[in-house]
C-alpha cells in the first residue's frame, strides 16, 4: 500500500470533515479553570483536535476538582488541522495523548511510533454515512450503484467496507466533498459523509436523515483513544492510574449531569454552541457508555473487538511495517488497577 494511502488512513477519522466544526472548539492556549491549583504533579494531555463535546468529561473532571484530588496539575493541548498529536507524547512535552480513533493510533504504530494504549473512551467512532429516505444508505449492499461523496481521507475506509461484503468498488461512485453537505439536499450524491456528533452541520439535511456507521458496516474501531509512550509507560503506572480514576469519574458525573456539563464546557470555550451542544448531550454519552461500560466501567477497550480491527486491516494491507501485537501496544494494567472508580453506566 502506498505511503499516501497510510496517510490518508491516519487521518481518516476527523480531520478533513471537521474544519467545517471548527466553531465546536476552541483552539488557542492551554486552559486550566478556576483558582490556581495547588502544588501537583504536572501533567499535559495533547488532543488530536480542538476541545468540544467529545472531551466534555474530561472538561468536567478538571472543573469539578476530580484532577486536583488526585494529586495532578493537568493541562489541556488543545489540537487542530496543523496541530500534532503523537510527537508531544514522544518527546516527553506531554505525558499523554488522545487520538480519534483506534485506527489512527495502530496506524502510528504500524509506522513505528512506540506508543501503548491504556484507555478508549468512545465506544466507536462516530464517523458515518449520511443519506435521505429517497435514496436510503442502511447497509453496505446499498452502496452498490449510489454516489458517494467522501472526504478526501476518506477512500481507505469505503474501499475496505467494500472488501470486507465482496462489492466490487467499480459498481459504486465516489466524488470528493469538501465541508458543504447540501449536494445530498440536491440531489447531486446519495450520500455524504460526517460525525453524528457534528450536529450542528448535519442539522442542514433536516430531521430525516439515515446513517450508516464504520462500526454499523462491519469495520470496528474506538475512537478518543487515550494513549501514552511505551517508554514511559513503566514510570508513569501511577500516575495514569490517578487520570483515569480522575477522568472517569468526570464523564460519570457528565453522564448524570449532562445540562450542567454542557454548560460548564461552553463556559470553559465560549465559542461552542450552547444550544446545539445541549442537543448533542445524548448522542456524545451513547458513544462513551454501552452494555461493556455497564459491565467494565467507563473507558473499556475488549481485546476481541482491537484484535478483529488488526486482522481486518492487515487483511487489507494497512500494516505493511509491522502487525500490531495487542500485549505489544495495548494493556489493560490501567483499566484494572482503576476497576473499582470507573464508573459503571450504560
């Protein structure tokens, strides 16, 4: 596979279809809320894009003092189209990262980043396939003989979606799209792509729109995928541990408190749209809590459903460097030292 396609693969997930969201975030300096905090361990977290709703838990637990209590001084690297994610992590800036998804973060494995996974926060990704009832999108076999209009970074993913249900890729027509979603309006494509958490520009197609997810169609994946050095990974046992403990706990609180939390994060980055976030409140915490999260509390990752994405990708040919080996890339080791905070909802 070409280096071009792995890039496009790494930035599948957000990047291009999300410079229309750029109104969610907020870019800009770190943040931190309220009165200085006491002396603590220092720690900075570097986000993949510009802090929004998927973050809204995070932003709750540094508003409600959950960080504080555990002894840490967080900040938060707000991310963007020019910003980077991994390199920080690597190079020590910051002690930990969150990327889109899942198959970004094996991707920069692949490449031979030496990263670890140690939590997922979205039980999938959110990235999906929008079409209008007169010409509906509800399986992959629907996309034989439809038009498709996908973002630039967006062809790895429909050409796997293809493989995996046997559909030759010359039986379905595909257009790059930009940020405007009105060609589906006008006919143009039969369906676009975006976030089910980008309300507010889906918001144009009306209240009858049909998605299809990556997840829906076959293709797992986590996404708000936190993830620090394996280098580091040895020294810093503990004080990840103390920010899962922390972070968990927020999203437990914004899960029982979704109006207030909503506020608090468009407080903390004015630019949000308040009205549109308290609509997006319910979708942003079917994504972070599901019947695994009831089970193994907030922030599980199964090692079967990680292992099913590997083998579907180097089946495609995404990992011509190295397979991923999950004992390799992945642990566990946080998740279960933090078992009895996570909150446990779904």
């Amino acid at each position: 596979m070409s280096r071009a396609v792995r890039i496009a693969q790494a930035g599948l997930h957000r990047r291009a279809f999300l410079k229309s969201a750029a109104a969610f975030g907020a870019g800009g300096a770190f943040v931190s809320f309220g009165a200085p905090a006491l002396a603590g361990t220092a720690v900075r977290i570097q986000y993949d894009w510009l802090i929004g709703n998927a973050q809204i838990g995070d932003v709750a637990a540094q508003s409600k003092g959950f960080f504080k209590e555990e002894g840490l001084d967080v900040t938060f690297g707000p991310g963007g189209p020019n910003a980077q994610t991994v390199p920080p992590v690597l190079s020590g800036q910051a002690q930990m990262g969150q990327l889109s998804s899942t198959s970004q973060f094996f991707t920069a494995y692949d490449a031979g980043r030496p990263l670890k996974l140690f939590a997922s926060g979205f039980r999938m990704s959110p990235y999906a396939y929008v079409s209008l009832p007169k010409s509906p999108i509800r399986t992959p076999q629907d996309f034989v003989g439809k038009t498709i209009a996908i973002n630039p970074n967006g062809r790895f993913l429909l050409d796997l979606i293809l493989a995996k249900h046997k559909i030759d890729r010359s039986q379905v027509k595909t257009v790059t799209m930009g940020t405007d979603v009105t060609p589906l309006l006008a006919g143009q494509v039969d369906a676009v792509t975006g976030f089910l958490t980008n309300t507010k520009s889906l918001s144009v197609l009306g209240p009858d729109i049909i998605t299809l997810t990556s997840v829906q169609a076959g293709v797992p994946s986590y996404a708000n995928s936190y993830f620090t050095s394996i280098d580091a990974f040895e020294g810093q046992r503990d004080l990840l541990a103390k920010f899962v403990r922390a972070v968990s706990r927020g999203w437990g609180w914004a899960f029982e408190n979704r109006a207030a939390a909503v506020d608090i994060m468009c407080d903390a980055y004015p630019a949000l749209d308040r009205q549109v976030e308290h609509k997006t409140v319910d979708t942003i915490m079917s994504l972070s809590f599901d019947d695994s999260t009831r089970r193994h509390g907030w922030g599980w990752h199964e090692r079967e459903k990680l292992q099913t994405q590997v083998d579907l990708f180097k089946e495609a040919g995404a990992f011509p460097n190295r397979t991923p080996v999950l004992d390799d890339c992945v642990t566990w080791d946080v998740l279960q030292a933090t078992a009895g905070i996570r909150p446990k909802l779904g």
